[in-house]
C-alpha cells in the first residue's frame, strides 16, 4: 500500500490513515489535521502573554520576517520562491508569527499578501 500523497510505502494496514478519500501515512495525516490554523484566539492569547519583550524566532521565522519588513506586503509564493521553502513549509512558519501579532496577511488586489502586523 502506498502514501496517496507522498508515495510511501504504509507496510502495515494500521499505519494507513483515510482522509478526505485518500489513503495516507502517518507523517501526511498528521501534517494535514494537526497544521497550524493562524485564526486560533486561544494561540494568540497564549503567544502574545508568552512573547512580550521579545519573541523566540526560529531562523526560518526570522527569514520570513525580514523579508516582510524588505519587501512587503510580499506574496507567499515570493517569500516560498526566496527561501527555496514549500508554500507548506511557509505557512507551518508563518501561524506563529500571526499568532505573536508580527505579521499578518493582507489583499492587495486580487492577490494575498503578508505584511507587518499593526500594532
């Protein structure tokens, strides 16, 4: 049995995991029910009381921020490109910053874009 969405090999009938009709591995499943969800009230309250002085990036945080502050509002697929990162590596990334009120997202036109949080 294989991975629907990655093309690994599932050895055992318990490891597959069905969702949205796909059958998947462990690491697929949980990427997709356990992702990060940027409107979440009870993580923002939590980053903002845990962050005050000065929040704990990690060093794709960081490169994502600093390309919004260089850039923005930028799209995700520029920041993606930039860094050689996933749109679902980015957006694992950029709940935090949303949840910390550093960045948020923003339209500009038709497109989507992420720009600095107004504080």
């Amino acid at each position: 049995m294989k991975c629907e969405k990655c093309g690994a090999t599932i050895t055992n009938e318990s490891d597959a995991y069905s969702y949205g009709g796909q059958t998947l591995c462990e690491d697929c499943y949980l990427d997709i029910v356990a992702a990060p969800k940027t409107c979440d009230p009870w993580a923002v309250h939590s980053a903002k009381n845990l962050s005050q002085d000065k929040p704990l990036l990690t060093p794709l945080q960081e490169k994502i921020m600093s390309i919004i502050k260089e850039r923005g509002p930028v799209t995700a697929e520029d920041i993606c490109q930039t860094l050689g990162i996933t749109e679902s590596e980015f957006r694992t990334n950029f709940a935090p910053l949303r949840h910390m009120e550093l960045a948020r997202a923003c339209k500009v036109g038709n497109k989507v874009c992420y720009t600095l949080f107004d504080r």
